[in-house]
C-alpha cells in the first residue's frame, strides 16, 4: 500500500500524549495518527458516536425518572403525615405547653437518631416503600420454594 508523506503541526500538549501513548501502546505515532484519521473520517464513526449519546441519555432519562418517582413518594409521604397531624392533634392547654415543648424537643432527637442510623445502614424508606408498592416483577415467575426442592410438604405432592 503506497502512502503519502504529511507534515502535521499539533499542539504542544497533543504531541505530548501522543509520545506517551506511542511510548506505552509500543506503537508508532503514524500508526496511531492513522487509525485515528480512520475512525473519524469512517461513515459510521457519527452512527456510533450518536449511539452511544443515546445510550448516555437513556440511562441518564431512567435515573431521572427514578428520581422524580422518589421525590413523588417524598412529596406525597409528607403531605399525608401533615394532614393526619393536623386532623389527630389536639390543641394543649396553654398549663402544658411547657411539657409538651419538653416531649416535642424530646421525641424529635429520637427521631433524628433513629434517621442517622437509618441513613448510616444505607436503607432507604423510599425504596423500601416502592418495593412493597410494585414489587420485583421476578417473584411472579418464580416456582414456589418447594417446587424448586422437589420435595413436597407433609401429605403434598412433590
């Protein structure tokens, strides 16, 4: 294959990792000048290119979604919460304000600590809540774990 002599002026910092790639792929720069002039002037090198923006995107689109469906839970989980505590509670006696204070301050530092070890053991309500609400579409296929056995209980068939 004939091939044609090209003198080619490169940035600094490109020249540079350009010898250090060369250097620790055991290449030569032209080789590696080729196969990148190759893959961009390739018909499918913008098929490709836009494939794997679309992949991004996809996958980007579903954490998305995942995260407007958590907040949706969120947002609906508090305003339920508000509108019991609204309904239930009762006004206190201005004589026990002080002490309802006291247990409010009290029963608020419980819930704080019981949130950080939550948090800390890497549970999450929300997705416990969700796994309840639609739970993993494999456990409709699955045989029963006694089926999967071949044994069967006292009595049944295996």
């Amino acid at each position: 294959m004939s091939r044609t002599r090209l003198n080619v002026f490169l940035e600094h910092d490109h020249a540079k990792r350009l010898d250090e790639l060369a250097a620790m792929k055991g290449l030569s720069k032209s080789s590696i000048i080729a196969a990148a002039l190759s893959s961009f002037l390739s018909p499918d090198s913008g098929d490709r290119r836009e494939a794997a923006i679309a992949k991004r995107l996809d996958r980007l689109s579903d954490q998305f979604g995942k995260l407007e469906r958590d907040q949706n839970i969120l947002i609906e989980t508090v305003a339920l919460y508000v509108r019991y505590f609204l309904t239930v509670s009762t006004p206190v006696p201005e004589a026990h304000q002080d002490a309802a204070r006291a247990q409010g301050r009290a029963r608020f530092e419980q819930f704080i600590a019981q949130l950080g070890r939550h948090l800390l053991k890497g549970r999450s309500l929300v997705k416990e809540v969700h796994e309840e609400i639609v739970p993993d579409q494999s456990q409709f296929f699955a045989a029963p774990q006694n089926e999967l056995n071949g044994s069967g209980g006292a009595g049944e068939p295996p």
